[in-house]
C-alpha cells in the first residue's frame, strides 16, 4: 500500500518512525511493521497488508481515499499511525494522543455476499472484537458502551478507552477506524472520562501485542459473520454484543440528530443493531443514531 495522502514521507526504518525520533520517549517504543506483517499476513488470511506511518491527519481519512482512488486498495488493508493528529470520533469529535501512546489505525473491508442494510453492524462487530482480544492479551474487562465506545474500569469508575468509527468508502467497502489509548498517563488525559490500558491495570501495554490479537479477533468476528451472510443471530454476534454492552440495563439519554433527545431504560440491541429504550409512556422505541449518555445503573 502507498504511502497515505497527508503522512510524512520521513526517512523511516520500517519501524514507522524516523531515525531521529524514534526512541525520543524509550517508554513508548515504536511499532516493528515488518514484524506485524510477517505475523498477520497469510495467503488465504484477510489482513494483505499492514503499512504503519510515523504521523497523519486520520487513518479513515486516509484509507478512504485510497479504497476510492484510481488504484483502489484490496480488502484487508491496514493503516496504522503512530501520531494523528486530526482523528475524527463519531458526530466529528476529535481524538487526539500523544506519539505512541494508544493504537490508532483502520482498516478497509469489503463485505461482499452481506446485504448492505446489515452492514451497520460492523462497528458493533469490530467493539466485540476489539474487547474480546483486550480481555484475552492484556487481562483488561472491556465492556462496550452502544454504539461504539470501549470502557474500562479505572479506580472503580467506568472511562472511555477506545472508540470506533465506520465510513463507507465507495459502494463496495468500508473503512472501520479503531483508536485504543494504551500507555496514556493521568496527566495526559482529554478529559475526565477518559481512560487507558496502562490505568485499567494491564497486564501488558506491548502495542505490537496488542494490535496483534486486535486484528485477529477482527479477522475471526467478521469471517465468522461473513459466513453467515452478516446475519446478527446465525453468527453469534447479536447475543455476544448484548452480553457485553454496558448500555443494556440502564435508564439513558438518547441525543438524537436534531437536538431532540428520548429518555428510558436501554432493553435491548435488536435485528438491525439499534438500541431500543422503553420510555416511561410504554413506549419501546429504537434508537439508529444519536449520542447515549449513561444516567444510572440498571
């Protein structure tokens, strides 16, 4: 894969970093491409090719544009970046980290056999997946905060981790963005709510590791889903997403495009991967878009 629009074209050693910068914090190394190539991309795999950049505005940003460019990439691109510093959250929200201190990259599906309408579940997918390799490698409780957010648990307290962002690229494909803090210290955080492997307690903050398991859980949830013609129930994933999903159980604030908002107890994720609440009138309505907020436990 080239060389996105927007990374630096720096003299690197395959490692994603510069010469001159790359142990400018020996905390946080950086990431070995060659390694992460030779471990994840096989011949009847799904990963094709691994390019990892020493900085960038966004990996969605970038990978877009080549998913829709005159060489269009394959499915099964990665592009990891080892800076942004112009990454995009869900509603344009900005995510933004320290060199090295999370995992920040995207990747370019192309779920063919699925039908399109049952394709918005792959950012609930790549959560499930993001959260079942976190629990497996680095011994962390990731539960999922619908749509798209990975919480973990710091000092007894629910912080954001982790989000997702799923952009169509063309007619054929989608790029899913995933940014996962990693080492970030207390001093370093955005803002209150937010947390990072390193302060849920760890067990290991190797990124190389953790992007590792990150990519084969993905390629494992979304083979599995594939299969299953992206049918939610057949596949697993409906029931496992549910089981995992910190939203489910708790009365909530759905802020819905608009400026309008819808107040009850989140019930259920159903067919279509939308959040239902029961309203105080009775009323059982699902939520397709919006921004949740957690008003209290279950």
């Amino acid at each position: 894969m080239t060389t996105p629009p927007g990374a630096e074209g720096s003299p690197s050693d395959g490692h994603g970093e510069s010469r001159s910068d790359r142990w400018s914090d020996l905390s946080r190394p950086p990431l070995n491409a060659t390694a992460l190539r030779r471990a994840l991309v096989r011949e009847d795999g799904l990963w094709c090719d691994v390019e990892v950049v020493q900085r960038t505005g966004s990996t969605n940003s970038d990978l877009v544009a080549l998913a829709t460019g005159e060489e269009k990439a394959d499915e099964g691109a990665v592009l990891v970046a080892e800076e942004q510093n112009a990454g995009r959250g869900r509603l344009d929200r900005q995510w933004t980290a320290p060199a090295r201190s999370g995992l920040f990259f995207s990747v370019l599906l192309k779920p063919t056999g699925v039908p399109v309408e049952r394709w918005g579940w792959l950012p609930l997918l790549t959560g499930v997946a993001v959260a079942t390799a976190l629990s497996r490698v680095a011994g962390v409780d990731t539960a999922l905060k619908w749509p798209n957010d990975l919480l973990v648990t710091v000092d007894g307290e629910e912080r954001k981790a982790g989000g997702i962002l799923a952009e169509r690229a063309g007619s054929d494909a989608v790029v899913v963005g995933i940014g996962i803090n990693v080492t970030l210290r207390a001093d370093e955080l955005p803002v209150p709510g937010a947390g990072s492997l390193a302060l849920a307690g760890a067990t290991t903050t190797d990124r190389d590791t953790v992007l590792r398991a990150v990519l084969r859980s993905l390629e494992q949830w979304y083979e599995k889903w594939r299969a299953a013609g992206g049918d939610p129930v057949a596949s697993g994933l409906q029931e496992t997403y549910a089981a995992g999903c910190a939203t489910l159980g708790r009365v909530v604030r759905a802020e819905l495009p608009g400026g309008t908002s819808i107040t009850g107890e989140a019930v259920a994720v159903d067919g279509d991967g939308r959040l239902v609440l029961a309203t105080e009138e009775g009323v059982q309505q699902p939520v397709g878009a919006g921004d949740i907020v957690h008003l209290r436990p279950a």
